[in-house]
C-alpha cells in the first residue's frame, strides 16, 4: 500500500534540498538600493544587502517553481556581485525560458527583466 509517506528515518525531502530564498528576490533589493543610492553599489554593498536580506528555506523543487511564477530566476547569493555585475552590463541571464537547467537557471537568452 503507497501512502504517500516517507520511509522511517526520511524526510519527505530528502532528494529535494532545502536552499535559501531572499525574500523579496535579491534583484529587487539590490535594484532598490542602487536606486535609493543614485550611483552604482559597490562590491561591499552588493554583499550587505546579500547578508542582511531575509531568508526562508525551500525545497529546490519549490525554488524553480517560484522562479516560473516569477518569470525569472533570482541572483544566486553564492555569486551575487559576479551575477549583478552581468545584470548591470546588460546581459539578463535571469529571465526564464520554458524550461530550467537542474540548478534552476534559464536555458533561455537574454530579455528585459
């Protein structure tokens, strides 16, 4: 009989990895204080908002389906002033195409974010 549930000592997440989610998107907070600022942030500053944005933990399955409800994928904490580096030269590695890569970036070229 399939129950749905996990096996003993299994979490219903366990090939499902939790990761974090800032809360609102990193994109829109660094835009927001960049715009707040008048001038472009520095590496130091990209990384305080980084550090000081809320968080809450998702299942990576969840995370890809926020991005799709979103339209675009966030900026990875992990790379965060390498990828608002590209997003301020122009580039948008963040705006979906119809599928996601495992680690939940577009497969997509670039589009306005």
């Amino acid at each position: 009989m399939n129950t749905n549930q996990p096996e003993p000592g299994r979490t219903a997440h366990d090939d499902d990895p939790l990761v974090p989610i800032p809360i609102p998107a990193l994109i829109a907070l660094l835009i927001r204080r960049e715009d707040d600022k008048g001038a472009a942030l520095t590496e130091d500053e990209v990384l305080d908002v980084r550090n000081k944005a809320l968080c809450m933990m998702m299942p990576l399955s969840d995370q890809r389906a926020l991005a799709r409800s979103r339209g675009y994928r966030d900026i990875d904490p992990d790379y965060v002033w390498q990828e608002w580096c590209v997003y301020k030269s122009g580039q948008d590695p963040f705006t979906l195409a119809e599928d996601l890569t495992d680690d939940g970036r577009s497969n997509s070229g670039s589009a306005e974010l």
